[in-house]
C-alpha cells in the first residue's frame, strides 16, 4: 500500500492517511517508510481565528498552485470536540467529500478539473490534544514522501497546539479579518507571532486598513517579532478578498519570496530541526500522560484520588505520590 | 502572611497569588495549607472567544454580587504568548491595577465603593500551557481558603487548556456573541459542549436572536448535551447585553440554579472528583515534559535529533530511545 501511496495512488494515500490519524505502532511504520522520501515539499501552515475565512483561502491557493503545474496537498485541522470527539455538524463531512477522490470544489468556487492534481484532507484529533501535535507531523511527512509540494496545514489557530503546529511549518500564514476583535486580543493565543506571512482577509469589508494599521503599528513597535527577528525579516502583510477575487496570488508570492529567504540565509535546516524537536518531545509526552492516566486511574491511584478528594491528602501530595511510581 | 491572607488581608492574598502563579515548591506549600480550608466556594468558570464580552459581563456579576453581600473573586487567566511569555499591550496592565487593592472599576462600570469587598486578579502563564492547569486550582484553593465565594474564573476559551479549567468548575459558564463567526466554528474548540449556562451577550446587535435559536437548535439535535446529559439537564440561554443594562441578574439566577440542581443530585461531589483528578494529571504531566525536555536537550539527545533532522533516524525512534531512558 505504501508503494502504490508513492506511485500516486489516491486510494492508497487516503488509506494510509486513516492510519497515521488514528497513531498508534501502524502510523509508526508509515511514518518510518515516508522518513527517507521526505524533504522536499514546502509546508506551509495557515491558522487565524475561527470565520476568518481560512478554508476559503486555501481553496484559492490550491487552485492557483494547480493551475501553476504544482501539486499541492492540504492537512485541514479540525481540533475535535474533547466530547464527542469530532466536530459536529458539517464542516468535517465537506472536507472529507475531496479525500482521496476528487477535491473540495466548494472551498475554492473553482471547477474541480482545474484541482485534479491536489489532496485535500480533513483531520480530527481524538480526547488529548497532544494527539494532534503527534499525528501532524506523520500526515505531512506521508504527503511529502508522495511527492506533493506544498504541504499546507491548515488550523483554526485558537489554542496553543494549533498555533505551535503552525509556527513549526517553514512558512507560518496568520489570516486576519475587519472585526476578528482586536489584535490585542488575537495575540493572546501567540498566533501573531509565529507569522511568517500575515493575510488580511476580506480586506472588502470595512476595517480592513484599521486591521492593517494595527498590525503595522505592532511590527514596528517590535510587540509582533516574527520568527526571524534578529536578521531583520519582516513579515509582510497582504491584503485579500474573495469576494473582489484579489490577494491569493499576492499570497502565494510572498510565501515563495519567504522561502527563498528562508534557504539564502540556511534558516530553513533551523525550522527542519525545530520541527523535528517539537515532534519528538510531543511524542514523547504523549506517551508519559497516557502513563500517568493508567497510574492514577489504577487501584493505588484512585484510592489516592479518593483521599485527595475528601480532603485528606492534597493534590500536590497525591501527584507526588504517584511520580515517584515511574521512578 | 497565610495566616494573614485567611484572616482577610488583601495584601497578604495578593502576595501569595504570585507565589502561587510562579509555581514550584512555595506554591506548593501554599496550596497544601489552604488545602483543610476548602470546599465551600462555588466555583464558576466564564469562558467565549475573544472579544465576546467576557470582562464586562464578569464585572456587572461582581458589582451584583457585591451589592446582595457575597465577597467574590476572580481569576482572569491570560494565555500567554508563547515567545514573550505575556500579553503584549495594556490589557493585563488594565487586571493587574485591580490585584490586591482597589478593583477592576471600568470593567464593571459600577463605583469602586460597590465592588470593595471583590477580588480581582489577573494571571499569566508563562511557557508550557500546562502551567495554566497547574496554576488555576491551586490560586482557587487559596481563594476559597480566604473565604471569596463564588469564585469566577475567567478564560479566552481558545484552546483545550482554556476551555478544560472553565469545563472543571462546578458551573460553566460559555458567552456567545452575535459575529462570533457561527456556532459551529465556535465548537471546534469544545467551547459550547462544557457550558452549564449559555449567555448570549450584546444582545442588543443585530443577530443575537439568531445566535439563540442556533444554540436551542443545537441543543435539541443533541449536538450539544452540556455535562449532565444523562438526566436531562438542558442548559439555560440567557440573553443579555451591557449597552442595555440587562442580563447580568438572569445569569446569577441560572448559575444559582445550576448549583442547586448540582447539589440536590450529587452530581457536586463528581465535578470536585473530576477537577482533583484533572490537577493530579496536570501536575503529574507537568513534571514528566520537563524531564522529556532535559531528555531531549541532553548530550545524547541533541545527538540523536542531529540523526533525525539529517534523515539518519526517525521521529519515533529517537522519542522511543529516549523514552527507554525514561525506566
């Protein structure tokens, strides 16, 4: 399967993407066939909050990029409900309509002939939300092995798991829109700061400039550094709308000239490595809660609990407790 | 100074909500001697995107709560960002005026003279999100130990942390506003599905009816269940809107009756189980990333992530060689 994902399958790629969601030892070994075949694509991620038309961006970007003779991929995060384990109504449903088949014509308002070559998957990330900062980086390594470039993450850009996610691609978009609240506001989840490349989106619609003031005022006031302050870079910011057609194009310019950046200075090794560190470490953390759940919901563990919740022993004793259990 | 901050020193408070905020050992020798002194605030958690109104509305509820004899706290946790490691421009400045002296005038629009006997704090987490569900219980524990009741914990409600420390309260409180982008796009964080209380603030714009008839319509489709669905709980939508003067009563009515409905089922005692489970797994995940950090910062591990950014090794297996470290 993993062969036929290489050769271009879609079938195959799709499958192989169901595999990597869900984790566990399978994914690992998707994970380590795609390691050698990886490098080349450009991963790209885009956040911004919730209605900042985000996925109707993107849709232009993949048309763009298609009719260009790329064949880009994008990994749309859908951080699941820690209830239900899923989002709720039918916005993951019209995202997995263009996996492994044909492609989300709606997002892009373009014909689906002109996005033959691109792969567009929705992601839900199941209870922790460590899970998402683990099967990300196995998706977009899947992608890259198959050989389509760019990878573009796609999150909702609120909380701190999202935005990391983002701000380890090696070109982090933030789209921000007239009435998102202001950008003091937008900050508190980090998501102006590992931009790369700002969008103002629906820049139609009045308070568009006030977005693109305010963002100016906060560069050169140095409270938004981009990820690459000490040489100078500055992320630009670029104004779009769907609605008048404009800016996707400009996008797509600035997200190039970012990359070359990117390779003329050797910063983009720096962002390969700390891409590879935050992995790692999510990993791993991911493995040491599932431990520390099994502990605590054990016998010793909830008789412990029982104690902490009468009262009788405090949390931090009991936490300690249970610590020096893994030794 | 505990002594002090018990026998209702705002001072004597004010100081070990920094011990508290900092962590570490101080902090927890705070908590353990608040510990015995617990149990009798009701907790309650307001949570809704960015700008949705939350600081005003907390502000109206604390002048109430003022006026009719309660001497309330709260708690209003900034996510920091994470490369500054703090809100970048006058919001948490406008909070932190508030801590331990006088109080939070212009959130609540009300005289300083009404809102005295009220407790405003501001807190920042620095690093890791889990710090926020470390910190967050324990600075409750001490204001329940100084006799604040209710204690009101306010979050951004971006992001799993944000949305799981308002979910753990005795009652949630989620605030929806008119172009808040749609319902759904508001769930993707878990917001909707922890509320016990709906408010529909800015009640007064243009779309508010809407927002409400998207949230009953979403309650009866069983798209949202809130915490207590097994016996029928349905939570409440209260409209309510500052411009207009009107709201702030209905929620302190529907909190209070959410806490009686806690109380006559013994579903009270499971959400105190539920939040000292969620500490001791915060606490225990807390301590164990920062050895998977020293892990992988270490001599051997920047060796084996030098292996895994030159393709030399795979992410999972430099996680799992260090993990083994782990014993």
């Amino acid at each position: 399967m993993f062969a036929d994902a290489v050769a271009g399958s879609r079938l195959a790629l799709g499958r192989l993407l169901t595999v990597v969601e869900r984790g566990g030892p399978s994914a690992d070994v998707v994970s380590d066939l795609a390691q050698p075949l990886t490098g080349r694509a450009h991963i790209l991620g885009i956040t911004g909050a919730p209605g900042a038309g985000k996925s109707t961006l993107v849709g232009e970007l993949v048309a763009r990029l298609v009719a260009s003779g790329c064949r880009p991929a994008v990994l749309a995060v859908d951080p699941s409900s820690p209830l239900t384990g899923g989002a709720i109504l039918g916005d993951r449903i019209r995202m997995d309509g263009a996996a492994g088949s044909s492609v989300d014509v709606a997002a892009g308002k373009a014909p689906a002939s002109q996005l033959g070559h691109a792969f567009i998957r929705s992601m839900a990330t199941r209870g922790h939300s460590g899970g998402l900062a683990v099967a990300v980086p196995l998706a977009v390594r899947l992608f890259d092995a198959a050989g389509y470039d760019p990878v573009i993450i796609e999150t909702v850009g609120v909380g701190q798991v999202e935005v990391d996610v983002v701000g380890a691609a090696d070109t982090a978009v933030v789209v921000a829109t007239p009435g998102m609240g202001d950008a003091v506001q937008a900050n508190k989840a980090g998501l102006l700061e590992v931009a790369d490349v700002f969008v103002v989106n629906k820049a139609d619609r009045p308070g568009a400039s006030d977005v693109r003031r305010d963002l100016e005022l906060m560069l050169d006031l140095g409270h938004i550094t981009g990820q690459e302050a000490p040489d100078g870079y500055r992320p630009p910011i670029v104004m779009a709308s769907a609605l008048e057609g404009t800016g996707s194009g400009d996008v797509l310019d600035a997200v190039a000239a970012h990359l070359d950046y990117l390779e003329s200075t050797g910063r983009r090794a720096q962002r390969r490595r700390h891409r590879v560190r935050a992995e790692v470490l999510a990993r791993m953390e991911q493995a040491m809660v599932r431990r520390a759940v099994e502990l605590a919901d054990g016998a010793e563990g909830r008789e412990l609990l029982n104690a902490a919740e009468n009262g009788e022993l405090s949390p931090t004793s009991v936490s300690a407790k249970l610590l020096e259990q893994l030794g």
